[in-house]
C-alpha cells in the first residue's frame, strides 16, 4: 500500500527545477494538495495492464503530470521505473508533498532508492518542454542524421490524473505531451471526470482534442460510476 504523507517545513531537499509563473493561482490552478480519485484509478488501470502483459515498467522512462501527491508516478517507481520525473504547476506542492512521499515510499529502504533517478519540475505547461526536453531527452530526439528517422528518447510512459479540469488548458497539455512522448513506442495514461461542472474540461473534451489532431490513437480502458462523484474514466493513448 502507497503512503501519502503532508509535511510542509520538513522537506530537505531544494532540488525542485522550475520556470517562472509556477504560483498557485486561483482559477487558473486548484487542488494540489487534495488526492483526487483519479490518481487511485489510474493506479488500478496501470496494475491491470501489468498483469495482463500489455504494460512494462521496468527500466522504463515515466513522466507524471500535475503529479500532486506523485502516487502514480511512485507507483512506476515500485514496478522498476529507470526514471521518473514529476510534474506540477506549484513548487510548493512538490516541496511539502511529493517529495516526501517519493521518499517514504521510494527511498525507505536503502539510500539508493528503488528506482535510478528521480526529478521534481515546477511550472506551466506551456514552458515545461524546456526543462523536460533538455538534457539526455533532447539529445536523444536531434543526434540522429537522417531525418527520416523520427524515432527519438522522450519518455516510454506518461501519467495523468485529473490534468483536463480546465478547457482552456487542454491545448498546451496535448502539445507538451506530444513532445515529450517518445516516437513511435511511448504510450499516455490519462484518468479524469468525464466532465467537470465549472470549468468547462472533462475526459470527452480532452478526447475530442486528441481526435481532431490525427496523430494518436486512443483506447477506453475503465469507467467508474460509484456515486461518489461523476462518471470517471481511464484512457490510454499511443501514436498510430
């Protein structure tokens, strides 16, 4: 069983990377704190395809998106994740919550830590490439001298719970993870509310987006209906 821990002002660690604007703002950015349902079913989804052979981890590269308490993401870590990386728009989140719970569920039982490497990145999604694509990920995507070859190192596998509440941030999540995806083998799992009542996103919206553009193909793999809150879904994307 994964540990959520809150423990703000404990934090020994200042190695949380980040671009301007990563602030919490009122209707722009909610609920980092919170641990929404969606990362509990995404993690369910995750073990489901583990088992079932379509999915894994080991050694793999994983990128966690508005990763929040990062379960997800440490999850990856504990089936053999090579790296992980995790995302959120406040630094503050990622100073008092998921660095602490990446370290009591990933670093308790030896210093090395269970996984090879694991970073913590602050900002918007709009800017986030230039931290995430730099490094061995870039290199990797440009050192190939024939164009046609397309096939970069971006991340093998991108986690997603409850990122497509607001509509107006869909675009600028869609293009961030379509650089980010490694080309052609990297796949996207996605859980969220079919709609969320305010805000205008949703899983369907988000869906729509992907569809429009052509480049992914898209799979259903979960609907929740258990009454405590809307619809919920998981999907997974790949490119065709």
């Amino acid at each position: 069983m994964l540990l959520s821990v809150f423990n703000p002002g404990r934090v020994s660690t200042s190695d949380v990377f980040g671009v301007k604007d990563s602030d919490l703002v009122p209707g722009k950015y909610e609920g980092g704190l919170k641990l929404w349902e969606g990362s509990l079913d995404l993690m369910k989804a995750l073990n489901s395809d583990i088992k079932e052979g379509r999915l894994l981890l080991e050694g793999k590269r994983v990128l966690e998106l508005g990763c929040g308490h990062g379960l997800p993401g440490i999850f990856a870590g504990l089936k053999g994740a090579g790296l992980i990386h995790f995302q959120d728009f406040n630094a503050e989140v990622l100073k008092c919550l998921t660095i602490p719970n990446v370290k009591v569920n990933l670093f308790k039982e030896s210093p090395e830590g269970t996984c090879g490497s694991v970073g913590f990145f602050a900002g918007d999604w709009s800017e986030m490439d230039k931290l995430l694509l730099c490094g061995d990920a870039e290199k990797d995507k440009t050192t190939s001298g024939d164009t046609e070859d397309k096939t970069y190192y971006g991340y093998d596998v991108i986690l997603m719970a409850e990122t497509v509440y607001a509509l107006s941030s869909l675009p600028n999540l869609y293009k961030l993870i379509k650089k980010c995806l490694h080309y052609p083998g990297g796949v996207v799992y996605m859980a969220g509310k079919k709609h969320y009542f305010g805000v205008g996103g949703g899983t369907r919206q988000f869906l729509r987006l992907v569809e429009e553009d052509g480049a992914m193909q898209t799979e259903r793999l979960n609907d929740v209906a258990d009454g405590s809150s809307n619809v919920r879904e998981v999907w997974k994307f790949s490119f065709k």
